[in-house]
C-alpha cells in the first residue's frame, strides 16, 4: 500500500475488472491488442477475446458477475 493511502488494496476480481475495464479504454482508442497487453498486463490472447466479447456485447459484457453455483455451507462465524 502506498505511503499515506487511506484506500484499501484491490482484490484479484477487482484488479482483474479494472484490467478489462482499462482495455476497454484502449479498444476505444484504436490502440493494437499488443499494445493493449503490454499496458494491462496480460497475455494478447485474453485481449482478443476481451474484444470479441467487447464488439458483441460492449464494455458492460466484461464487468464482472456474481459468482455462480452452489452457495456455501458455511458462513463467516
């Protein structure tokens, strides 16, 4: 954490949303996916299918969803 921050450090689902949502900016922009890996630091491969998924379903497509399946036994007592 940065010296004299009062935000707390980003989860993995939330670091990996602000991901997307930085390549969505950069998809606006015409950037290349190379270029675009590069900047959010992931492989080309996650940034071509974060455009597909982009150009059919736009930037709301990769915001991320509630967790699916079987809800937990346990609670957090």
């Amino acid at each position: 954490m940065a010296v004299g921050s009062s935000l707390p450090p980003l989860s993995r689902p939330q670091l990996a949303e602000a991901r997307r949502v930085r390549a969505v900016e950069l998809f606006e922009g015409s950037v290349s996916n190379a270029e675009i890996a590069r900047a959010v630091g992931v492989c080309s491969e996650s940034v071509r299918r974060w455009r597909r998924v982009w150009e059919q379903g736009g930037a709301s497509a990769l915001r991320r969803r509630a967790a699916t399946g079987r809800p937990p036994k346990l609670d957090d007592a």
